[in-house]
C-alpha cells in the first residue's frame, strides 16, 4: 500500500456526505455571513442536541480562530486565561491568544488536565491589580495528550469557577472522540461550560467549527467582534451545510466512534508487542514509545509525529485515527511492526 498517513485527523478532506450536501447545494443562492438557513438550521439541532433552546451558536473556520475570537470577546483587557501547559492556545497558536493582549497562564498538570486545586492556585498567586487577573479556565476535550475530562471532573470545575468567579471555556477540536470514548455529552457540556465549541475540521468536515455561548453575559455584540477579527466567512453557508449533514442523523458520533476504534486497535496490538506508552488515552490519538531503529523502518511507508526521546535509542511518536483510517490501514502497521520486532 502507498504511505499512510497518521499524522493527523485532518489529512483527508471531508466525509462523501458532507461532500455530497455541498454539492447538491452548490448554485443554490444563500445570503451570506451565516445568515442562511442551512446555519439556521444547523444551530436549531446544535441547541436540541444541547437541550439548550437559548444558547447562541456561530460558526467559524477553525479552532485557533474560535479560540482567539472567544477570549477576545470574553474577557476585558487585564484579564487572563488558564490552561494546562500542554493545552493548544499554550503550545500551538502562535501566541494567538496573547496577541489580543490576554495572558495565558499555564500550569503543568497531570494527564494534560486541569483540576480545582490547579485552578485556585493560580487564583491564589494573582491576588491584585498589579498582576493579570484570572477570568477564564480554558479545556481540551479531548486534551492535547489524548486524555478525556470525565463529567465529574468537569463538574468540580464548574465548582470552582462558580467559587472563583471564573468562566469554563471548553475547545472540542476533537469533541466527538471525546463523548465516543465515554466523556460529557453535548447536553452536559452546554450545563457545564459557559461556552464550548464542536469541533467539525477534525471529524469529518470539510472545515468549520461551531461555537455554543450558554452564559448570557458572553452573547452580546459577538458577531462584531467575529467580523473584527476576520472570522465572519461571507459564504456561511457552507458551514451551516456542513454542520447540518454532520449533526442532523448522528454521522459525527458515528464518525468519531470508527476513528476511536481504529485508534484502540493500535494501542492493543502495540502493546501487545511489548511496547510502552507515554499516556493512557481512550480516543484517537495514542501515543506510543518506539525503537529509533525500528522506526527507521516504518518511515517511507507510514508518517506520524516526533513528540520526544525519553530514552536514549528511543522515540515517542504520536499516531492519529480519522473518521477515514481504514481497518486495513491499522492492520498494515501492526503487521509491519510485528515483523519489525521479531527481527530485532
């Protein structure tokens, strides 16, 4: 077979239904920015999916633009955000965060997610006006290590913030991996969080994510603020599409669960090599420690990502399912790896 990638959950372009639903809507005339009803239509099953009737839904190109564009419209000026130190907006937005003039502050933490206790401590360490002030505790579901905040542990932070005055901002980049591997669903999250976001780029959708506002002190003026950060696409319509075929039958679970499956396989049969891994993650990214000599061997007929030498001789590689991995992507690099193996 030629190389397979499993360097992400975004190498493939969209679902053949999501494909399908654009093009049957293709020389439609739409009004433009999301004011369409195909987004209308999408937000009215996002709040049903939420049980949520009044949250206020927008739809957005990507996450690092919903990210910058929600604390840009959250929080005023001297405050912050906090995050795990692997979370995204710390590690792989380019500052993005910072550059609308709010701090992040990151805190190591275990398993890649914040806890209560994390959270007062920062609070505790910025006691005044001549530090920034923490307002918002900034979630990955799932994180960026693969692990899955349960509800309980969502709950306890939903605690916290309510004793802190804090809001609870959830990325879900990779929410459907999330609730498929057993995490809050949508109705919990929309109980839970002040917003959060449904992550489509990463789970079958052409592009796109869709941002849920349930505190009502977060809806005002929001779509200025989109505009003003360049995130208002004039052809709204073609996220309102996509989010509607995703959502409307159950396709985005669905999808989320193959790729969470597929990405069990590898951790079973990895492990059943013998092989260590760096984290215990239930969803579609795993993270195994390999051999340099027999990685050397894998490359040319699959990719991943480099994540660190724990040991000398040793690499912790990062492999990533998709709705589009197919069954006999994974028992390719499991034989390969077996054959490898018994060599050394």
């Amino acid at each position: 077979m030629s190389m397979y990638r499993f360097t992400n959950d975004y190498s493939e372009a969209a679902h053949p239904d999501v494909l399908a639903a654009l093009t049957a809507t293709n020389l439609e005339g739409n009004f433009g920015y999301g004011l369409d009803g195909y987004c209308e239509r999408a937000a009215a099953c996002i709040r049903e999916l939420c049980a949520a009737p009044d949250a206020d839904v927008h739809f957005l190109v990507g996450g690092t633009q919903t990210n910058l564009t929600a604390v840009a419209a959250f929080l005023r000026p001297h405050e912050a955000v906090i995050a795990a130190s692997t979370g995204h907006v710390c590690v792989h937005e380019t500052g993005a965060i910072e550059a609308t003039g709010h701090k992040c502050i990151a805190v190591a933490c275990e398993n890649g997610k914040l806890t209560p206790d994390d959270v007062r401590n920062v609070c505790a360490a910025h006691p005044d006006e001549h530090m920034v002030k923490p307002r918002l505790v900034y979630v990955s579901n799932t994180t960026e290590i693969g692990t899955v905040y349960t509800k309980e542990e969502l709950e306890g932070l939903r605690a916290v913030c309510d004793e802190l005055d804090l809001y609870l901002y959830l990325d879900g980049a990779r929410l459907g991996s999330a609730i498929a591997a057993g995490g809050p669903d949508f109705a919990e999250l929309a109980r839970l969080c002040d917003a959060f976001y449904i992550g489509g780029t990463k789970n079958g959708a052409l592009f796109g994510e869709a941002l849920v506002i349930l505190n009502d002190a977060l809806k005002p003026d929001f779509r200025w603020i989109v505009k003003q950060h360049g995130g208002m696409l004039a052809k709204g319509w073609l996220l309102g599409v996509q989010f509607d075929t995703l959502l409307r039958d159950g396709l985005y679970l669905e999808l989320a669960r193959h790729a969470n499956e597929q990405a069990q396989r590898l951790r079973s049969g990895i492990g059943m090599l013998g092989y260590a891994f760096a984290c215990d993650s239930p969803s579609n990214q795993q993270f195994p420690i390999l051999p340099d000599s027999v990685l050397e061997q894998l490359e040319g007929d699959f990719h991943w990502e480099v994540i660190g030498h724990p040991a000398p001789g040793m690499t912790e590689i990062r492999l990533v399912t998709s709705w589009a991995t197919s069954p006999a992507a994974v028992s390719a690099f499991l034989r390969r790896l077996r054959e490898l193996t018994e060599q050394a």
